[in-house]
C-alpha cells in the first residue's frame, strides 16, 4: 500500500515569501502530524490534525498553520519566511488509536520536504 | 517537560560487531516509544516500536528494550552490516486516550559500519 506522500521535495524561496507543504497520509489514517528537523534543534513537533481538526501544537510561531481535508491530506503554510525556516519538514501519518490498538498505534513518516530560504 | 538524550551521538563500528544505542528520558508518563532509523537526507523509516507496558520487541537482527521506571531504551543491532549506516533516532509519545499526543524525539546516534 502507497505510503505518506510529501510534496514537493524540494523548495528554495525567499525571505519574506509564503510557502505551502503538502502531505498525503497512508489511505484510512486520519491523523496527520507535522515536524521540523534542522541540525540545531532535531526534531521539532509543529502540529497534529485529526479529522480536519488541529488536535494539538508545538511552540512554533504563528507563521506556522496547517490545515486538514475531508479527504485526510494535509497542507502547512509559513508565510514571511525566515532563514532560520529553512529545514526539512516532515510528516507523519497514523491511524485512530481506537482502531489501530495500541500494539499498532504508530507513526508512518513520509521523506519529508527540503525547504531552503535564501 | 520531557527531554530525550541518546548516547553516543556518534559510533563507528567494524562490520560484524554487535552493539547497543542507548535512549533516555526524563518524564517515565509515556504511552510508547519508537526507534527509527533516517538515511542523509531522507524521512525516518519506523524499526521497533515498544508499548509502555512491554519490555522488549525484536525485529530480525533489531532488539529494543524499555525499562520506564528508569527511563531508558536500548536498541540492540547484532551482526552490522555496512547497510545499517543510518542516524537511528529514539521517540517517545506522552500523553493517554483523550490528551494530545506528540512525539518527542532524542537527537539521534549517527552509525557508520565500515566494510
């Protein structure tokens, strides 16, 4: 079955510019989280969405939002982009714990999205 | 405020050797915890993930252990192979039915088996 699908891969933009990360979760999952991983800081978490709702968020500024589909897909947005945005951006997609069980409740990342600000 | 560490941030091992990457954190309240390995430059790649009521899962040649009252994780890999090169990252998600849930992630142990 196809996994978590990040688009685009890559993206070079420019300070003050706007950007869009797609995310496609595994089909039937319904959560989709966010992270940022840069050198200095590892993995950070930005936000989770459960059924087009955000359910939880990290301590990101309010540049960061996202946004979730009926369909489960999964937009983020920065807008006024800084160099200090430039990272890879991940997504992560998992199934309801309900239904998943706790023995199978876990995270499914995709390759994430090279973001660079010049 | 939980905080992961893992140790070495760095090993270099000869082909065939066992070794152990290890794992800690502060806050012992977790669900479970997951080991994944992240090639350079691409997304993570889940190997073992550990409820909190278990003590061990294995895959293969992958053993993880949790202790939590000690709040530690171990991953085992037996006999490395040069394909086993990877950044291998410790995640733990706090948090029960009903509360936000998150992972939190260590910064990684970066493994290089040498032919």
């Amino acid at each position: 079955k196809a996994g978590v699908t990040q688009t685009p891969r890559y993206l070079i933009k420019t300070r003050g510019q706007q950007v869009t990360l797609s995310c496609s979760p595994i089909s039937g999952h319904r959560s989709v989280s966010w992270y940022q991983q840069t050198p200095g800081q590892g993995l950070q978490f930005l936000f989770e969405y459960f059924s087009e709702t955000q359910r939880n968020k990290g301590n990101f500024p309010g540049r960061f939002s996202g946004r979730q589909f009926s369909n489960s897909r999964s937009e983020m947005n920065v807008s006024t982009l800084e160099l200090g945005d430039s990272a890879l951006y991940l997504c992560a997609s998992s199934l309801d714990r309900v239904f998943s069980g706790d023995a199978n409740y876990g995270y499914t990342f995709g390759s994430g999205t090279r973001l660079t600000v010049v | 405020k939980q905080e992961v560490t893992q140790i070495p941030a760095a090993l270099s091992v000869p082909e065939g050797e066992n070794l152990v990457l290890n794992c800690s954190f502060t806050d012992s309240a977790i669900y479970n915890l997951q080991w994944f390995r992240q090639d350079p430059g691409k997304g993570l790649t889940s190997l073992l993930l550990i409820q909190s009521s278990q003590r061990e899962q294995t895959s293969g040649r992958l053993n993880a252990s949790l202790d939590k009252s000690s709040g530690r994780s171990t991953l085992y890999i037996a006999a490395s192979q040069p394909g086993d090169s990877a950044t291998y990252l410790c995640a733990v998600m706090k948090g029960w039915k009903g509360e936000s849930e998150k992972l939190v992630f260590g910064k990684g142990t970066k493994l290089t088996v040498n032919p």
